[in-house]
C-alpha cells in the first residue's frame, strides 16, 4: 500500500490494535491539550469568554469537516466491498453458464471441460475465504486451471463449429477469463492513503482541540465516550479495506451454490432425453 511507512504499519496492524492505537492516540492528545490549555490559564490573570466562544465555532467547524471526511472513507470502502460482492454472483452466472454450453459439445471435450470447471470453482471459493497466507498457492493454481480450460476450448474448436456454437462459447469462456482479472483487481484496489492518512490526522487534531476547549469532568467523559465509538467506526473502514485479511468480506453464497449444482449435475444428467425412442412409435405397435 502506498503511503509510506506509517501506512504499511498501520495497514499490518491487527484490527485490535488498529482501534486500541487510535484511541491511545486520541487520549494522549487530549491529555497533550488539556495540559496546554492549563498552562495557558496560569499566564492569563482572567479568564476570555470571548475566547471560549472563539474556540467553540473552531472545533464546531473541524467536527464538521471530520464528519464529511468519514462520511466520503465509508462510502468509498463500501463501495469497493459491494463491488466484490456483486463480481462474486458474475463470476458465479458466468461459469454456471459455461458449464451448460460445455454440454453442447462432443466427448471427450465435454467432460473435459466440465471437469476443469468445477475445480476452477473449488479453488474460486478457496481464494474467497481464504487468508492471506496461504494466497500465493491458491493463485498459482488458479492461474494454472484458467490455461488448462483455455486449452481444452482450443482442443474443443472443431466441435462448437460442428454445432454452431463457436461464438456462444468462446464468449463465455472469455467472460470467465475476465472475471477473474476483474475479482484480482478489486481485492488490491483499497480507499486511498493519504485520505486515511488525512482523517487520522483530522481525529488526533479534534482530540486534541477537545482537551483544550473542555474543562469539565462530564464534557471530558463525553469526550471519551465520542473517541471510543470514533475508534470503533476506523475499525469498520479499516476492516472493510482488507479483503483478504479482514473479518468483512464479501459472500461466497453465490460460489458455494454454483458448486453444490455442479456436483449433484454432471454432465451424464444432460443425456436424459438423448436417444430415446419417442412414445408411441412404431416399435410399441402389437
């Protein structure tokens, strides 16, 4: 992740320590402001309610400011999450589909293909709830099975033009093929760094602003409690922009039924109506 070094680490933290980090932060800040704000009355004979009024519209408009800037975070790795969702029921439509035109083709290619399709979706689901850990394997052999299915359509080319199928399928096998480039590409594609970077700064600076401006002990607990859920919320756009780390990803729901159907239909439940005498014929007279 770009950023630099405070990026990296904090994008490595664990969520745990991602929230416990921010709010440390946020204490410290306010506690950083409040001792300034105690030695600034000590050089001060009188106190400046004018000033206190000051210092209410300053921290009125930068909670404003905080408020625009979390709301725009959320949005844009929720958005980035429904992207991911929504490419999981694509892909799911798109080998559903090339697994019923592989029927259309002449054996060995059939089987061949279908084969090869509902491995590709055994590891599809294995790359989706998968960790990191253990991703650089399951990509090699993703990548392996996309070449191994485009070599069986290659093998399977004079059988679709015997059929008249050569376009339905090399289209759907193509849309398989881009799904998956377009899934990889979603999965690295994360809220920016410097906006991260910004609304961290933002919330270190309010609390610091809080520690200086409030000096009653309530409107300090209130303080605290606001810093908490703040924390929390970081942690929820912080968990949303992990996709392969984090505890919020995206359904397999649409895969895991792709894969079911697959293999309680294989390739002989499409052979029911092939062959068959029709009823009534002349083989059934007296």
């Amino acid at each position: 992740m770009q950023g630099g070094w405070l990026t990296e680490w904090l994008s490595n933290l664990p969520l745990a320590g991602l929230v416990s980090f921010l709010l440390g932060t946020m204490l410290f800040a306010t506690f950083a402001g409040h001792v300034m704000r105690r030695l600034m009355n000590r050089r001060q004979k009188e106190g400046q309610d004018h000033e206190h009024g000051q210092e209410g519209y300053l921290v009125g408009s930068i909670l404003g400011t905080l408020a625009l800037l979390m709301a725009f975070s959320f949005s844009m790795a929720l958005n980035r999450y429904e992207e991911r969702r929504h490419l999981v029921i694509q892909e799911a439509n798109a080998i559903g589909t090339s697994y019923l035109r592989a029927q259309l083709l002449d054996e060995p290619h059939r089987t061949r293909l279908s084969a090869l399709l509902v491995s590709y979706t055994d590891n599809r689901i294995a790359l989706g709830t998968g960790k990191h850990a253990g991703l650089d394997r399951q990509l090699a052999i993703n990548d392996e099975l996309l070449t191994q299915i485009w070599a069986a359509v290659v093998a399977a080319r004079d059988s679709a033009n015997t059929h008249g199928i050569t376009t339905p399928v090399l289209t759907t096998f193509n849309e398989v093929i881009d799904l998956d480039t377009e899934r990889k590409v979603a999965r690295q594609v994360r809220v920016p760094a410097p906006v991260l970077l910004l609304l961290y700064g933002f919330l270190i600076l309010i609390a610091g602003l809080l520690g200086y401006v409030l000096e009653e002990r309530r409107a300090r607990l209130g303080a605290l409690a606001l810093f908490v859920l703040l924390s929390l919320y970081m942690g929820i756009v912080a968990d949303l922009n992990r996709p392969t780390s984090g505890y919020v990803q995206e359904s397999q729901e649409p895969m895991l039924m792709l894969q079911r159907t697959l293999r309680s239909t294989g390739p002989h439940a499409f052979d029911k109506f092939i062959g068959r005498p029709s009823a009534g014929g002349a083989d059934d007279a007296p």
